[in-house]
C-alpha cells in the first residue's frame, strides 16, 4: 500500500499527487492492476515468467561482454 504525507502545512496539493504516482510507479501499482484486469491461463503464465527469464540472461550476458571489452 503506498502512502504519501504532507511534508508540511502549506505544500502544493500538485506537488503531493506528483509525489504519490511516483511512489506507485516504483511499487508496480499499475503493472500488478493491468496484470490482474483479465484471466490469465497458468500456461500463458509460464510463458511470460520464461520469455522474462531469457530476456534477463540475455541482459546480463550483453553486459558481462560489454565490461570484459
């Protein structure tokens, strides 16, 4: 749950709502509501767990050549 207070008794309420959707986009709020929105088969799944699994062995294994060059 992310919860935002105000630094003090006279700042902006722009300035708070900024504060609170940047809070939510580093806890995954809206990544975890758009992920739950519809049904996912347990196939499909395992399926995006994989492709995100080799996405990251690909990341890490560019970046093990690059620092070696």
């Amino acid at each position: 749950m992310v919860k935002v207070t105000a630094k003090g008794p006279h700042e902006n309420f722009r300035k708070l709502l900024r504060r609170f959707k940047k809070a939510c986009d580093n806890a995954g709020v809206m990544r975890e509501i758009k992920r739950r929105a519809y049904y996912e088969k347990p196939s499909d799944k395992r399926r995006r767990e994989r492709r995100r699994q080799v996405r990251e062995a690909q990341k890490k294994l560019r970046e093990e050549s690059q620092s070696q060059s």
